[in-house]
C-alpha cells in the first residue's frame, strides 16, 4: 500500500506543476485542438513518470528531495541487538517502527473510500443517461441517435447520442444540434471518459479537477468554433448561450451545451486568432519534465560516498558501552500462526518492544506463543513479566526457560562481565563445555545425552576467574543427574586434553536490512576479514537482499579495520540500485 500512495503522490504533485504551467502558457490561447493535445497527453506524461526508473551516476537535482518523501512512508527503526559471531543469516532480529497510530493505513483507508464514491458517482451518471436513452423518443441523425425528451432539459451528448428537450428540438434545432454534433465529431466523449479515470485515482488533488474543467472548457471552444464556421449568426448563436446559461447538468460524462463560463466563451469566439509562434511556449515544459525526471532517478551504485556528495548517508554515530547492552534482557518469541506449520522466531529486548509488535498486528492469528531466553541469565521473573504483557492482550502464551541452540549462544559471550565456562573432560578428551550460571538456569542441555556416566568427569574451569565455588555448584547438579564428578582448578591449558575448538572472532559490526511490506528485518555479521574485497560479502548481501528495501542500518566496531566500512559501502551499492537510508552507527566493545 505505502508504494501505491507514494505513486499517487508523486503524479500528484506532477498533474498540479502541470496544471500550473498550463494555465499560465496557453489557457488564452485560440489553439484549441493544440491545447487539447497537450492536456491529454501532459496528464498521461504526469502519470507516468513517477514509473520511470532511471539510474544515474550521481544524485540528480530534486532527487534527495524525493527520497526523503519516500523515507515518511518507508521509515523504519531498527533495533539492533549485539552482533552474532557465526556466519549466519539471522531472520526476524531487529524491532520495527515503533508507532501506534497506523497513519499510512489510516490514509489508504481514506482514499480508498474517495475512489469508490467517485466510482459510484460516475456509475450513476451512466445510469441515468441509459434510463433517458430508453425513455425518449429517437431520431436518426445521420450517423447520430437523437434522444427527444419532455421538459426542461440542458442538451448534452455523449458517445453516439444527443440528449435534447422537444422544445430546443423545435425552437433552436441549428445552433443546438451543430453544436452537439461538434462535440461527437471530435470524439470529445472519449477524452472525458479519459479524464475520468484519472480522478478516480487522484479525487483527492484539486489539480486533476482543474484540468477536467479545462479540458470542457477547451470542448466548447472547439465546438462554438465549429458552429460558427458552418455558417451559423454569430450574435443570434450567442444570445442562445446567455438565454440557456441559466441550465445545469447532472452528467459529468457529457458535454453540455450550456458548459462553461459564458463571458469567456464569448470572448474566445471573438478573440483574434493566436499567432502561430505561441506554439513554441510548448518548450517550456521541457525543462519541467525534465525537473521530474531527476527527481525520480536514482542514483546507481558507485564508488564510497564522502563528502563529495554521491550519495546520501544519514550518519549516526553513537557509542554504545558494554553495561548498556548487558542490562537489556533479550527473549525469544516463537509462535505458530493458524493454518501454517511454519514457526515464526523473533527476538525482542525490551517490554516497549513486545507491545508495539503485538499494535503492529506481529501476533495476529497465532495460536501460542513460546517464549525462550535468548541468554542464560535472562531471570525467570523477567520471563514472567513478559508472558502478562502478551496476555493483557489476549495471546495465550507459556513459558519455556530453555535457552534455544542458535547461534544467540556464541552472541552472549563477548557481552558477559566473566566467562563462566567449565570444560567436562571424559578420557582425556573434552566432552563438553558449560556456562554454570546457564546450567543452573537450565539443565536440558541436549549434549548431556552423549556423556557416558560409567567414565568419571573432571571439571576444570576455563581460566582463572571461575571460582571453586562455582565449579562446586555444577558439580552438585551434575552428580544429581548420575555422574561421578572430580575438579581440577588448574586453568585450562593446552595438552590437559584434548584443545577445544578455538574461539569465534569476535564480530566487526553487522548490516541490518529493513524491509517495507511488513517483512522482518534481516542481517548477517561483519568480520574483519571482510576488509577486504572477496565473493563472500557479496553472497552474504544476496541472502538477504530484495527489491523493497527501505533502510540499512550498518554497526561497525570503532576497533575494527578502517577499510572495513568502505569495503561494505562499495558492496551496497553494487547490489542496492535504488534510494534507500543508509544509516551508520559506531559502538565500542
């Protein structure tokens, strides 16, 4: 919908410059098919350019004045949450715009019902020509229906068919019936049913209504001249208009002979003819065409923006410290929605966040919604707060205190104070590896199930900060599930078994892509190895990427390598060939 009400917009805003242009450079001119030419034509061009999609090396005038309408449509915030070490494309991580007033649906809501009661309207005005065409009595006129009807009526025409009162037909059938005949010779029917669509779609822009006026404006002058060039008394034809000026009619589809401003009908019947060089005023609309095309091109991918100017880069440099990121508490929310067997996973880190997704509708038709810790020391009274949210609104809901295995569980160990993990070592060889506040938290580990409990385990932390204490209390929970337990306090070194893998890198940042149909945020991890130019960020960009891109948000740590945040730009660009928000934030470890 928001792409639909941006075109509408945008060919809005073109019909009203059009408008202007025109009735400053030939409203007074006597060229009347000319000027009829050109308002159909220039109201086509105004609806169809907003369609065009031309790409540039560089932003165009006008174009950064697009993309920032494009932005009140599109805007999305993203929250970001700390980067996963794996390289894994992440669905559903980041928040959307927090809003609770849904203004573009309310809007769409809106013109939607303008259309249908412009659609009505005009529906009934063909109504109503049809029961007068069965209800009059017909005349052939060559190859022209016409329809005699009692009473008052103000003569018009549309398509084959002259609609006239009996007493017009006898009093003035020349001046009345010439001029209607005008009117179907030049096809003026199909240029108001032409019209007419178009306000359908742009009921809401006074422009559009202007021009329509125009455009029968231009229908009467063309037809008055008609009349008069078949030789019809030019005084006694325009006493007729003032005597009949004092009708109205019913039917906007119809040129009425009475249409229009009689003063200046008038006028233009007696106005010299226009010199022929005032056709050249056409080349003025050039330049405004023009104008419109640089504000709807977009900028292709090219080399890194700067200060040069090639490309629009919203920077945002924030620092973001480590107890900030420690204090929020990340949950998992996995739901099913009814009729699909597809589970749906999304990570919220505040309450404020968790009741905007279920305003924006995230939880609509869900059957249960599970909710996990994203990290082991997420408290189970937090849990519990988050479960009565999502019930004050209706959603039926449980609580599951295992920790999922995603790669959340890499993520939280660069955001701890204390590394708390301790190595079960079985053989000679490392079996496992616990976080002890985690275990405590939950003891489900899945990895357990592959322990032989015949072969006695030996804990040993895995560096000095682990206290005995600690290695005591997993030992405890350990034994309650049946192994034999023994503790070596000695700081993990290599040769004491077998080495344990070596740890992930620590992540440089990420790229998050936020989408504007609804579609959950998605982002993928930033190494230092991707400093350099390679395949790898391509593919990594092309997992994610779609043409309905709205905002990406770059996280580069101020540790990480320098080239490091150019290598993405370059990458971006390639691939993003359209305006979008590019935001930067920078955060310390």
């Amino acid at each position: 919908m928001e792409v639909f009400l941006l075109y509408i917009l945008k060919s809005g805003i073109c019909l009203a410059v059009f408008y202007v242009c025109f009735k400053a450079l030939f409203s007074n001119d006597t060229f009347f098919r000319f000027n009829r030419r050109i308002l159909l034509v220039g109201t086509g061009i105004c609806m169809l350019l907003p369609l065009c999609r031309i790409k540039t090396s560089q932003p165009l005038p006008f174009s950064y004045t697009t993309s920032q309408w494009e932005m009140v449509f599109h805007e999305e915030e993203v929250n970001l949450l700390p980067a996963p070490d794996k390289e894994e494309v992440l669905t559903g991580m980041t928040g959307q715009k927090e809003t609770s007033v849904p203004w573009v649906g309310i809007i769409g809501i809106v013109y939607f019902i303008g259309c249908c009661i412009c659609l009505v309207t005009t529906v009934l005005s063909f109504r109503k020509m049809y029961q007068l065409s069965r209800s009059g009595r017909k005349l052939q006129q060559g190859k022209y229906t016409l329809i005699l009807l009692p009473g008052s009526l103000s003569p018009f025409s549309w398509g084959r068919y002259i609609f006239l009162s009996e007493d017009d037909y006898r009093d003035h059938p020349d001046e009345i019936l010439t001029h209607e005949k005008m009117h179907l010779r030049h096809n003026h029917s199909v240029d108001l049913a032409y019209m007419e669509m178009i306000l359908l779609l742009q009921w809401l822009n006074p422009a559009v209504w202007l021009l329509k006026r125009e455009l029968r404006d231009i229908h009467e002058y063309q037809a008055d001249k008609g009349v008069l060039n078949q030789g019809i008394d030019a005084t006694k034809y325009q006493l007729l208009l003032v005597k009949k000026a004092v009708g109205s009619s019913l039917y906007t589809l119809a040129n009425s002979f009475n249409h229009s401003k009689i003063k200046k009908r008038i006028t233009m019947m007696l106005k010299k003819k226009s010199n022929n060089w005032a056709r050249l005023k056409l080349a003025l609309l050039v330049p405004v065409g023009l104008a419109a095309l640089s504000a709807f091109a977009r900028p292709e991918v090219g080399s890194p923006p700067e200060a040069t100017g090639e490309i629009h880069l919203s920077v945002n440099k924030s620092t973001v410290n480590q107890e900030t990121v420690q204090q929020d508490h990340a949950v998992f929310l996995t739901y099913k929605v009814s009729g699909s067997e597809d589970l749906n996973r999304l990570v919220c880190k505040t309450l404020d966040r968790i009741r905007t997704r279920v305003a924006e509708g995230q939880f609509k038709n869900t059957l249960e919604v599970t909710i996990n810790p994203a990290f082991g020391d997420v408290p189970a009274s937090y849990l519990e707060k988050v479960k009565a949210v999502l019930e004050e609104k209706g959603i039926k809901c449980k609580i599951d205190k295992t920790v999922p295995n995603t790669v959340m569980d890499d993520v939280a160990k660069p955001y701890r104070k204390n590394d708390d993990a301790v190595f079960l070592i079985q053989n000679k060889k490392i079996v496992a590896a616990l976080s002890i506040e985690r275990f405590s938290a939950n003891q489900n580990d899945s990895r357990l199930n592959q322990i032989s409990k015949s072969v006695p385990l030996i804990l040993q932390p895995e560096n000095a900060k682990v206290s005995r204490q600690e290695v005591e209390k997993l030992k405890g929970l350990l034994e309650k599930k049946g192994w034999v337990c023994k503790i070596n306090m000695h700081a993990f070194k290599i040769g004491d078994a077998a080495a344990p893998p070596p740890p992930p890198p620590p992540p440089a940042g990420q790229v998050v892509f936020s989408y504007r149909d609804g579609q959950p945020d998605q982002q993928f991890v930033l190494y230092d190895r991707h400093a350099k130019l390679g395949p790898n960020l391509g593919q990594r960009i092309d997992k994610i990427y779609s043409d309905n891109i709205t905002k990406v948000t770059v996280r580069i740590n101020k540790k990480a390598p320098k080239e490091l945040l150019e290598t993405v730009k370059q990458e971006l660009k390639k691939k993003i060939d359209y305006p979008v928000r590019y935001e930067i934030l920078q955060f310390i470890d």
